[in-house]
C-alpha cells in the first residue's frame, strides 16, 4: 500500500488506494469495487467522501456504475499524461493532476566536469559541477528517479534549496534563471539495481527514460538531466503540426 500525505483530499487518497488495488489484480476487470459501505468502514470515511473516490474512478473511465448496483472496473487505470513541455517542472504538472509533489534528496555532490559534461554544458576544462539525484513522489508515492547535473553557478543555487519541497524550476525564477527550452530524449530501459531500489520494483522492470538538455532562452546549458519513471506512472503526449512537427523517432545508438 503506498502511503500519502495528509495534505491529500481524504477522496483522493481513497481512490488512489483502489487503483492501486486494481493495478495489483486485487480487483480484476469486470468485477465489483468495494460498495460506498464497505470503503466507509475500511476507512473511516464519510459516505460523500466514499462516493466522491468511486466518482473519480469512473470519471477517468476505470469503473463504470449502474443503477441499484456496486461499481465495476471496466477498464485498468491510465497513467497521468504529461505533455513535453511540461517535463522541466515535475511539481508543476503535478499539483495540475491534483496530486501532491514531493522528492528525497539520495545525493548531491560537487565534482570536476566530465568530458561529455564539457561537451554538452559548453564549460571549460576542468570546471566544477553539481550533480543532483533524487526520488520524485506523486502523492507519496516513488515514481521518478531525477538525476541532474548543473553548472557550477547554478548548482550552488540548487544545493542551499530545499529539495525535499521546492521545485527547482521555480526557484531559479527567483534568481532571474529561466530554463526556457529542452531537448528531450526518451526510450525505455530496464531497471538497475539502484532504481530498483529506490522505486521498490524488480531489477530489470521496464522504466521510461527522459534524457534532456535544459538551456536559457539564449540557448544557454543550464542542466543536463535523466529521469526514470515507473511504467505505469506517466504517459506523455506530443501535438505534432504538419510541416512544424520537432519530435523525431531515431534508432538507439546507447
């Protein structure tokens, strides 16, 4: 069972424990969720807050009800969508979803730039870099690992944060610092040890991976980054014109 901050709505929470449930195959397609009763005795909860979480399941299409008769899953639950641009705040899209942003700091450290860092931050030899990991949370529950890497000025920016609440994004706003545009980079990959770890699934599950190239709306490096989701966490979506489309399908060379 995942746990959520209290600063969740009651409902929310409620709904959340059932589609985890759902996903677990505790409630397999075509049968029954629990009735409003059963969830106010398993939870406490008031009979508007239990039928308010029933709602939202069959808002999002998961569970279907009919009259004189308990909910049904219809459907299994679909991951929140995220669009590419807002992939450089992960709080922001998720206070969109109604869900609660959070993150655990696993490291932060200072270092001597790497080659592919110069290269790809446009820094000179041997320049100091910050590189940041931490676990992104959607209602308490893991379903990002964040690995970042920044330039020295703004890395000692992001190291006096409090990385457990601030968003990033927001706070280099604070210091005039805009991460304006990004290259995004994103294909599959299976878990290693460590990501197995930190997001409580099995060595070599399936993680969707976003490499990215954050710069200054001078086109300025201002982050190189890496981020792995659970499978089921997120699912993004890209608005293509005709003539206009930037998203392109390459062969993995990594």
């Amino acid at each position: 069972m995942h746990s959520r901050p209290p600063s969740a709505p009651r409902y929310v929470v409620v709904a959340g424990l059932l589609r985890d449930a759902i996903i677990a195959g505790r409630h397999p397609l075509g049968s029954s969720l629990p009735s409003e009763r059963q969830l106010m005795e398993a939870h406490g909860i008031a009979r508007g807050t239990a039928r308010h979480a029933i709602s939202l399941l069959v808002e999002e299409g998961t569970a279907a009800v009919r009259r004189g008769a308990q909910a049904v899953v219809i459907a299994a639950p679909q991951p929140p969508e995220q669009t590419l641009s807002e992939l450089l705040s992960f709080s922001a899209w998720a206070r969109s979803l109604g869900c609660e942003p959070s993150g655990r700091v696993i490291a932060l450290s200072r270092r001597t730039a790497t080659p592919d860092d110069t290269a790809a931050l446009a820094l000179g030899a041997d320049e100091p870099v910050w590189d940041l990991t931490r676990v992104r949370m959607l209602d308490g529950r893991a379903v990002m690992i964040e690995r970042s890497t920044y330039p020295h000025r703004i890395g000692q920016i992001v190291a006096a944060l409090d990385l457990e609440r601030v968003s990033i994004t927001s706070a280099l706003l604070d210091h005039d610092i805009h991460l304006a545009r990004a290259r995004h980079t994103i294909d599959a990959r299976p878990a290693s040890a460590d990501d197995a770890s930190l997001l409580g699934v099995e060595e070599g599950a399936p993680l969707l991976r976003v490499r990215r190239l954050a710069t200054s709306p001078l086109g300025e490096p201002l982050e190189r980054g890496e981020d792995r989701y659970l499978g089921d966490a997120v699912a993004f979506s890209v608005d293509n014109v005709a003539r206009q489309a930037s998203t392109r399908r390459t062969a993995d060379r990594s």
